[in-house]
C-alpha cells in the first residue's frame, strides 16, 4: 500500500470574480454570491480534501497600478474571506478552511476572538493563513515595515493571539445550573503584553476551546518561502503551504529547512505537514499530453496576454505596454519589485532573447512523465505523487485554482478515484475536525 497524503485547495484568486479570463465564466454562477463556493465546497470535501485555503489582500493596490490589477480581475476585487467562511462551513461537515490573515493589519486581540469564534460555529474545522504583506499598511494609516520586520512581527502576534486563547485556564467553565455560576473569573488571566509591535492586555471574551492543551486551537497555516518564511513555518505552522519545483530532491530540501526551524524551537517536526502547491493537467492519452505539449510552444494572441497580464501583476509593473520584439529592459523594474519575481520571468535566458520569448516560455506546458511540466495521463499524474510520497516523504498537496466547479472537476474528476485506488487519499473522515485530521496519518 503506498502512503497517504494529505490534499487541499489553494483558492489562489480569493473572494474574486471565480473563472475570469477563462470560458468557464460563462457558467453564469454569481461570484459575489456563496452558493458557487458552498458548491465547490462540497465536492472538495466528498473528494477527501482536508482543507480549503483562501487568498486574499486586502488592498486593491498602490494608485499607479489600479487598473492593472483590476482590468483581468487578477489582484482586485476582492470580498473578505473571513466573512465568506461561516457559509463554506454551513455547507460541509468535515472540510477545514482557512482564511488569510495578514499579521501586519488585524489587532491580534481581534483576530484571536475572530477565529476564537469560527473555532466554535464550525466545530473545529478552522485554519488562519498568516501572511506578512505590507502593500496594504497605507490603508491603516501604519508604517510599512520591511520584510524581516514584517515577520518579526508577525511572530509577536502569534504569540500573542495563542496567549488570549490560553487566556482561560482549565476549569474555568463551571457551568453549575444548581449555582447559576457559569465561569470562574479567577482562571481568567488578565495578562499584560508589553512587546515591540503590541501592547495590550487580556483575557479574551471568548468560549475557550474544550480539548486539551493546544489540540483546541486553529491550525495555523503559513504560505512564505523566504528564509523567514520557512523559519516562520518551523516556529509556529501545523501546515506549510508550499512553493516550490516538484522533484524528490527539492521537495527534501524544503522539508529539511523547514524541520530543523521546529527543532530549533523544540517542536516535533514531524507535527507539520507541508504540502506543496501543484496544479495537474490531466489528459486522456499520451498522444494528448504530446499534442498539448507541442501546442504550448505556439500560444495565441489571447493566451500570451492573459501571460503579460500576469507576470505584469506578479512583477508588479505594467508590461503591457513593452515591445515584445526586443529585449527586456531591466530598468522598467522599481526597487520594491521581488528580485525572485523578476527572475521567475527572466529566469536563464539570455538578456538578448525578445521579450516575446520569455513569455512564450511562461506559457509552455511540459510533461509530468519527464519533470518538464505537470501535463500527463491520470496513471502518469497518479504515479508521480505516489513517488513524491514514498522517495521525498511528502506530505501531500494543494492543488490551485478558482473555486469553480468546472476547475474542480478538471482537476479532480479522474484524480480522486486513482488515488483512492492506491490508497493515497482518505475515503473517510474521523471527525474530529481539522486539526485531528491532519494528525490522522
Ligand atoms: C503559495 C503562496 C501563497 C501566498 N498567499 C498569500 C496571500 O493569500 N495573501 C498575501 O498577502 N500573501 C500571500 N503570499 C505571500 C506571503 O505571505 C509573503 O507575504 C510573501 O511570500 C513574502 O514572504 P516570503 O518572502 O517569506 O515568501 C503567498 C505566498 C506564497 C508562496
């Protein structure tokens, strides 16, 4: 029997127009609406995934970059996830979801009631996915810190958000309908934080969670890649969302990082399940996987802008507008702009190479069979996760995309019955909601 792994969804555009830029909009679900996630939801959750991870940021953008971001619905508009939770919840039974927090803009006394709460209306089954962005700082009117600062942080208010969720001692709850007593406020510690980002003092005016030590708490969940990131993940995630090429050897790597930042801290790396973000292109026959392949070196007009579209968010800066017949003049990048950005699109190439090239590049499919790409067969997508699990020890995966039925179903249709086959994914839950799911196997 191979292993199990663990599965998610990476619902990588958040609270946003689902199905932009592709036909699948034209199915007509209202975005706005949560009957088209509620859907989505549930077919996640029959498929056995574990949780559902949520996107967002909060700002629309800086002004210069408005209608980049908003003219392919790629970086706004956006609605709060948090608020969009309780409706997946209402829907499912067994599915964890985990909205993204940034670290840097909810008050952490806020933020641990918020989740406090979705905790109890859930039973369970909710995750924080703490982000460290700091684009959206001006519309709060506080300093943008840099990148370290911003996970400095970031590790305070952790701290902080786990101490008013321990605020109640054991026993606190009397709830003696003789006596009418309902808590005991001597097990309430009414502590004082006086740290470098927060002041604040507790307890927390929430219900405490009702299992034992930490096993009542949200599972914190962590998407940064930096040194920081990883170190991050180490010190205080359950789950590692994580990016990065999908072979034995980076995917051990990555692991490895990741381990000795828990060890560092004294926790249990084996604690952690990181799960790497992979998005298959399932196909039904070797020939289709060639012909996708082959086609993917000659994009239409359509194709290669929704790629400019892209990269010009990813790279934040308008690329638009740059011949795609010369080469890429490096200088039309500002200072702020992510150095692994830049290199994500320039990547080996020769600086002389057309800027067209680099886009066609962007766009090109590979085979999943020789480690070019993620296009192949179910069998030959079946095979190679069952080989990350038994050569790298991976825990498993999240798959990205719209929450979109017709996205779910592209990904998942012929997936899910092969990796139940080779019993890799669960047929079944315990129950116990997502934190002992995740400690399932
Ligand atoms: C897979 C992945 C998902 C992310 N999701 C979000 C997100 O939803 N919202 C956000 O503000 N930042 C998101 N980020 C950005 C990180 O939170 C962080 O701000 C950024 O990666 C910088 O941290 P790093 O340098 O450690 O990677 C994501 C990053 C990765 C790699």
């Amino acid at each position: 029997m191979a292993r199990m792994q663990h599965f998610g969804w990476f619902f990588g555009r958040g609270f946003g127009p689902q199905g932009w830029l592709r036909d699948d909009y034209l199915w007509g679900h209202r975005w706005d609406r949560p009957q088209l996630y509620q859907q989505s939801a549930k077919e996640l959750e029959q498929a056995g995934l574990d949780l559902l991870i949520v996107e967002d940021s909060i700002s629309p953008g800086p002004a210069e970059q408005l209608d980049l971001r908003v003219r392919s619905a790629l970086g706004a508009p956006k609605l709060d996830p948090l608020l969009l939770t309780p409706y997946l919840f209402a829907a499912t039974t067994h599915l964890g979801v985990a909205p993204t927090v940034n670290a840097g803009v909810y008050p952490p006394y806020l933020a641990a009631r918020q989740f406090s709460t979705l905790q109890h209306l859930s039973d369970y089954r909710v995750g924080l996915n703490v982000v460290t962005d700091v684009k959206s700082s001006r519309h709060f009117g506080i300093p943008e810190l840099d990148h370290d600062k911003a996970y400095d942080r970031a590790e305070e208010w952790m701290h902080v958000v786990r101490q008013l969720w321990h605020s109640w001692a054991d026993g606190a709850i009397v709830e003696d309908t003789d006596t009418w007593r309902y808590a005991d406020g001597s097990k309430l510690d009414a502590f004082q934080h006086r740290g470098e980002y927060f002041e604040l003092d507790g307890p927390l005016n929430a219900l405490p969670f009702d299992k034992p030590g930490n096993s009542g708490d949200p599972v914190i969940v962590s998407p940064g890649g930096s040194g920081r990131g990883l170190a991050f993940a180490g010190h205080n995630s359950d789950v590692q969302l994580a990016l990065a090429p999908l072979d034995v050897e980076s995917i051990r790597a990555y692991r490895a990082k990741i381990h000795a930042a828990a060890e560092a801290e004294g926790r249990d790396p084996a604690s952690i399940r990181i799960l790497f973000v992979f998005t298959p292109e399932i196909v039904s026959s070797d020939d289709e996987a060639e012909r996708l392949v082959r086609a993917s070196a000659h994009p239409s007009d359509a194709d290669l802008h929704e790629v400019i579209e892209r990269q010009s968010i990813i790279t934040e800066t308008d690329l638009t507008g740059q011949s795609l017949d010369a080469p890429l003049d490096l200088g039309v990048f500002g200072q702020h702009v992510s150095k692994g950005s830049i290199g994500g699109l320039v990547g080996k190439h020769d600086p002389e190479t057309p800027l067209r090239e680099l886009f066609i590049a962007k766009y090109r499919k590979g085979r999943i069979t020789d480690g070019s790409g993620s296009v192949g067969t179910v069998t030959q997508v079946a095979d190679f996760v069952e080989r990350l699990g038994e050569e790298a020890g991976n825990d498993g995966f999240i798959f990205n995309g719209d929450l979109h039925p017709a996205t779910v179903h592209r990904i998942l249709d012929r997936l899910v019955p092969e990796l139940r086959r080779r019993g890799i994914l669960r047929s079944e839950f315990g129950g116990g909601g997502l934190r002992a799911n995740l400690n399932d196997f």
